[in-house]
C-alpha cells in the first residue's frame, strides 16, 4: 500500500526542483553532456583553420593564441574520457565506439599531439583494429553515409586514410531548388546538405573524379552550391546549433582555400561561443524549448496552475513564423530552442502544442493572451498536418524525403502529434481549422502506429536510445510514449494498446523500475540496474492506463523506485538515453528530473486525497 502523504510530499520535492532549475528568464534551458565527439570535430575543425590561415589575411579570424588556447583545453578534456578499452565514447557514461574514437585520434593528429600521446594512441589503434576501421564503421551505420562520410574525411585530413577511401559527395545537387531535394535521391539525410556540400567539395578537390563530365560538372557547381551553405547558416554560426556539423563545414572549407571564407569564419566564432570551461563541447547548444515544454506538461500532470509561471510569451516566441532557410519548413513549426540555428520540427512543435494547450484549459476565451495562444495552436496544428508522411506517420523534418534514419517517420513522433491534435480536438472549428482533414490524419496515424508495432507488443522510438539493449534501441522509451496516444484517444482497449501495456509490464526489472545501464546502489544499500527516466516514463504511462491486479502491483513498485530515487537524490542523474542524429549520444541534465514530476504528479493527480495537498503559489515566484 502507498503512503499518500510521502507519496505527495516526494512529488512536491521532485516539483520544487524542476522549478528551481528555471533560468533567469523564467524557461528551463537545461544542460546537454559535454561529448567527446563534438569536442573531437571541434579540435580538428580549429586545427586546420590554425594551419590554413597562416600566412592569409586572417580577417575576423580570433587570434593563434586564442586557437591554441582551445585546441589545447579541448585536448586536455579528450585525454581524460578516454575508456579502459582505448576507445572513446560519445558521453562520460558513454561506451566506447568505432566513430568517436576514430575522430579522436584524428583529433590529436591534427592538433599536432600524436608524438606526445603514443601511448594513448597505440591503445586506440589496437581498439579501432578489434572493430575493425573502416569496414567496421560502415558496418555501424549501413546505408546511411550521413557520418561515415564526415569521419572518413576528417581522418584523410589527418593523413590517417587515403581520400579514395571517402565516397565522393555529390554537391552539385544543393544547387537544384530545396522543394527538389525530397525528389533527388540524396546519400544524406535532409538536416546534412551543409555537409553534403562542404564535405563533397572537400573530396573533389583533394582527390578530383577522373571522368571529365563529373569534373566539369562539379567544377561548375562550386560557387552556387557554396552559396547554400552560406544561405542556410544561422545568424549563431552553427548550423543547428550543432558542434559536429558545423566543425565538418569548417574543417572541410579550411582544407580548400576557405579559411577565412565568411562561412568559415561564423562557424569558427560558434565554435568559439559554444566551448564549456572544461575545454569541452556539447553534442548541441541546447534544447531550451523542448525542455520547457516538457516541463510545463509534467507541471500539469500534478495539476499545477501554469498560469503562475512567465514562460509562456517566451515559448510562443519561439515559433518560426517564416520559411526557414535551413529545410524549407513553412511558418508554424517550434524548433528545440529559441536559437537560430534551430529548426522546426515534428516533435518540437507538438510538444509545445501541448504546452500551450495546458496553460490556455479552463481560460476565458475572450482574453487576449488566449488569442495569441489559438493563433499558435492554429499554425502549428496546420503545420504537423501538412507534414504527415504516405506511410501515415510524421517525420522529423521533411514530408517525403526518404528512408534514412531521422528522416523517415517515428513512432514516438507520430505518437505526439496524435497527442497533440487530441489536445485542440474541442477547438479545431474556432481555429478555423477542418475536423474532417485532422479525423483522417489521425484513423492513418493510428494504422502506421499498428504496423510499426513489433512483434512482442512494443514500439520503438526514433530519437531515443539504450546503449545497453540490441540494436542500441530503446522499446521501453517507445512503448511508454505510443501508448498515451491511445488513452487520449479513448482507444486504451485497443488490442495494439493491450499489447503494449502486457509488454511494459513485462518488462519490468527485478529492482522495481526499468531501463538499464551500469548499477547505483540505492537507499536500501541493493543495486539497481534501472534508469530515472525509463522508470519514470513507465510509471506515468501505467498510471494513465489505470491498471489493477497484478501490474497495479508492478506500478506500486515503479513509484516506489521514483520515490526512493526521489529520498537518495537520484532522480537527478542522467542516463545516456538520448540519441543524436547518426547514432550520437547524448544525456540532458532535466531530463530525470522532468520526467520524475511528470510520473509522480501522474500518480498523485489520479488519487482521491489529491486536490487537498499543500498549495504550491510560493515556489514559482
């Protein structure tokens, strides 16, 4: 039997943390891993432009001291994270892999380390020998060459393969109209066209075609297709915010002629603007707007008043009200923060949708800032219908573009766009919005939904991980977030629902929570293998289904690990279940701690004691 008032008093704990973790501004921005596999690509992209630029007019270009300053603080950081194994892993709580360690070890080459470093190096050597180089890294990542390509260029750049060994890119497509590029058949995924370009001019002109047709063809394609890159750069330098993507441009530029190109120069002062105090960078700037609107749904959970908070005019002014640059996106669409290099995606803006619908339930419809709020809802509704795939799921970017990883659809994005829709059902008239179209959208959602559910009942997510499980995938992250798709829907006795919910049970871990990764030993002094946000995605999703029986005692179980995470402080570590585009690891420092409030403030909002509990108008000042 649950304590009600410790259960409740644990919430309230949980609570008062995530509001605590507000920024100045009122928004929750978080904190992303520092990772060695951005640090690497950084150190190799400041290296080159440090090589190439001697001599030139260096222009805006900062200061040798301060390019050395940098190289030498990021070393220093690579050379702490490097595993028993020789290899490196994406994160600290990372496992060692093939590609980071392959870019570290390029790194250090480039930095002009590897005389210092042998020992390291031969210890590296040895791990990339076990996984076997270059067939090895192709092995991981299959038909995808979005970051096989990249790092096979950044070694050649390093003298530590040979340029015929990097497939060359085919630039000259960038310079066909963005609304083509869906049609073009492209090596790489939608977000990689700076890539595509740089990485592609990077290989013509170290080891150029030898069919003249090709040759003149890309000859003639330099200028136009360099001209993409410069129109897709964000005002921040970084495109989209991220460290790898932008150091692939920058080293690539620097290696040809353009160390001082204006591109190479924003890339290089993002470079400069984004590195950690421990010499490090993060995998990307951050995810401010996701996380605040994570944040806000979890608050609503536990039946928290919203309107106490002063995020909303900033969460709304992160919606692109233009055509972006970067992918096309018409206006409508939320990116995972308020920063330039962000893009509007289809998980970001029906997260926010939710959001915003939470903060406008129960509001006079005649007050202006809910006027605002339907104007948002109403784009951003538009926005995710227009993007729906043939298949009936939702991509991340780009309706249509392909098969490749992040750009086909997802389990966990169609799930909340579903979510999402079913949040405005009540108001798509008042929005000016036609039901008939949504109801469509959502009868082939839920079919894409019942054939992406696998065999044993679960589904996996797109953009979510386990380093620990087959595959790298992650069923308990997918599962636990299809399945509120069906509740909202009222369609939670559903048989693919029923499958899903037996599945989760099921899966369970002996220590009463779920996930895994390396043990922590717990209050009770026993090890436990299960993470904080695994655990706490099943135990809110449990708590919706209504469970009784047998798995009501494996629910009291789950909320009985949150709150013992809760008592030991716990729920504030982070487990490495993010993941990045081409296979990135990642962990973000609220994600425990949103996902905790959200389970807990699930679980307290469904007891009968529970509009009776302390009011909590203090914490929010």
């Amino acid at each position: 039997m649950l304590d009600v008032l410790q259960l409740e008093s644990h919430y309230q704990q949980a609570r008062d943390a995530l509001l605590e973790s507000r920024n100045e501004q009122g928004h929750w921005e978080g904190e992303l891993s520092a990772s060695a596999l951005s640090t690497a690509t950084a150190i190799s992209a400041l290296s080159l432009v440090r090589t190439y630029a001697q001599g030139a007019d260096r222009g805006d270009l900062p200061g040798q001291e301060i390019l050395d300053d940098l190289i030498d603080r990021g070393v220093a950081y690579l050379l702490q994270q490097q595993n028993d194994d020789g290899g490196w892993g994406d994160t600290s709580l990372s496992y060692s892999n093939i590609a980071t360690t392959m870019l570290v070890v390029s790194a250090l080459h480039l930095a002009g380390r590897a005389g210092d470093e042998t020992a390291r190096l031969q210890e590296a050597d040895e791990y990339l020998d076990r996984e076997g180089r270059i067939e090895g890294l192709r092995r991981r990542y299959g038909k995808d060459k979005t970051f096989v390509i990249p790092i096979l260029a950044n070694a050649a750049l390093a003298g530590l393969v040979d340029w015929d060994d990097v497939t060359p890119l085919p630039f000259e497509l960038a310079c066909f109209p963005q609304s083509l590029y869906r049609l073009l058949q492209m090596p790489v995924v939608s977000y990689a066209i700076p890539a595509l370009v740089a990485i592609g001019q990077a290989r013509f002109f170290h080891r150029p075609p030898r069919n003249p047709l090709a040759w003149l063809v890309r000859r003639l394609a330099i200028g136009r297709s360099r001209r993409v890159l410069g129109r897709s750069q964000p005002e921040s330098g970084g495109y989209l915010e991220a460290t790898p993507l932008t150091s692939f441009v920058v080293m690539s530029l620097a290696s040809i002629g353009q160390a001082t190109s204006d591109v190479t120069l924003r890339g290089v002062q993002f470079l400069v603007d984004s590195v950690r105090e421990d010499g490090s960078w993060p995998i990307d700037t951050n995810l401010a707007t996701w996380n605040t609107s994570l944040a806000l749904k979890a608050l609503d959970n536990g039946g928290e008043d919203l309107s106490q908070l002063d995020c909303l005019d900033w969460l709304l002014g992160c919606q692109h009200q233009g055509r972006h640059p970067f992918t096309g996106a018409s206006p409508g669409g939320w990116g995972w923060s308020d920063l330039s290099g962000a893009v509007p995606d289809c998980d970001d803006t029906p997260g926010a949708l939710l959001a915003i619908a939470a903060w406008r339930r129960g509001r006079d419809c005649g007050d202006s800032t809910c006027q605002r709020i339907d104007r948002s809802a109403a784009a951003g509704l538009q926005w995710i219908l227009s993007l729906q795939n043939r298949d009936g799921g939702w991509p991340t970017f780009c309706r249509g573009w392909g098969k490749l990883p992040f750009d086909r659809s997802g389990t966990d994005l169609s799930a909340h766009v579903l979510r999402a829709i079913r949040a405005w059902w009540n108001d798509l008239e008042r929005l000016g919005l036609n039901r008939a179209e949504f109801q469509r959208a959502v009868e082939r959602g839920f079919s894409y939904l019942e054939k992406q559910q696998q065999a044993d009942g679960s589904w996996l997510p797109l953009w979510f991980g386990n380093q620990d499980n087959p595959e790298d995938e992650n069923p308990v992250f997918g599962t636990a977030r299809v399945l509120p798709a069906y509740f909202a829907w009222d369609r939670g006795e559903d048989r693919e629902a029923q499958r899903g919910l037996d599945w989760l049970s099921g899966k369970v871990n002996p220590d009463g929570g779920w996930g895994g990764g390396p043990a922590v030993v717990n209050i009770s002094g026993q090890s436990t293998v299960s993470t904080v946000e695994e655990t706490a995605l099943a135990v809110e999703t449990l708590a919706r289904a209504g469970l009784e029986g047998n798995s009501q005692e494996i629910l009291h179980r789950g909320i009985e690990w949150l709150q013992d995470a809760v008592e030991t402080g716990r729920f504030k570590q982070s487990a490495p279940i993010g993941f990045y585009f081409a296979k990135l690891w990642y962990h973000e420092r609220l994600y425990p701690v949103i996902f905790t409030v959200a389970a807990l403030g699930q679980v307290v909002s469904e007891l009968p004691t529970g509009n009776s509990r302390v009011a909590v108008a203090e914490p929010y000042g």
